[in-house]
C-alpha cells in the first residue's frame, strides 16, 4: 500500500515557516478539498488519487512524489490487483 507523508510534510514546512499551517490553507493553496487532504493525513485510510494531487502536493511542498509517498511493506504473496489493494475504492 501507498502511503502519504503529507502530515510529516506539513509539519516541517510548519517548523520552516514558523507557524501552524491549517489543512484549509493547503486545500486553498493546492485546490485539493479539505476531505481529501485530511484522509491524505491519515495513515490508516486507504486513499486513491490522481496524479494533479500528486504534482500539485510535490509543487506546494518543494518535493519529489518519493518524498511524499512511500510504499508500505504487505505480506509476501499479496495480490497486485487494485481490487484487492483498495477494496473499498470508488470507481
């Protein structure tokens, strides 16, 4: 499973910039919904997204998408099929 750094992310630009930096301002700044942005924080949810999301983060952030996702470790022999990683996706 992919998961999203964007909590770790935010955090360090909040130290860099010296100040809390509310989910809001990135949905503002980003044009990606404050829903999205918050299940993007949550390391349990699985989430599907685009690749706007994805560039438009990597461009708010000043990174690269491997700074920003990382690919979670899953038991050996665990299906590939995008059903089976995200089950409760929507099509």
């Amino acid at each position: 499973m992919i998961q999203f750094r964007v909590r770790d992310l935010l955090a360090a630009k909040e130290r860099q910039d010296g100040r809390r930096i509310p989910l809001r301002e990135v949905a503002e700044v980003t044009g990606i919904s404050p829903q999205v942005l918050s299940s993007l924080t949550s390391p349990d949810r699985d989430v599907v997204t685009n690749t706007a999301f994805v560039d438009a983060l990597c461009r708010y952030f000043h990174c690269t998408p491997n700074e920003l996702m990382i690919l979670a470790t899953s038991p050996e022999g665990t299906s590939c099929h995008v059903d089976t990683l995200y089950p409760n996706r929507r099509r």
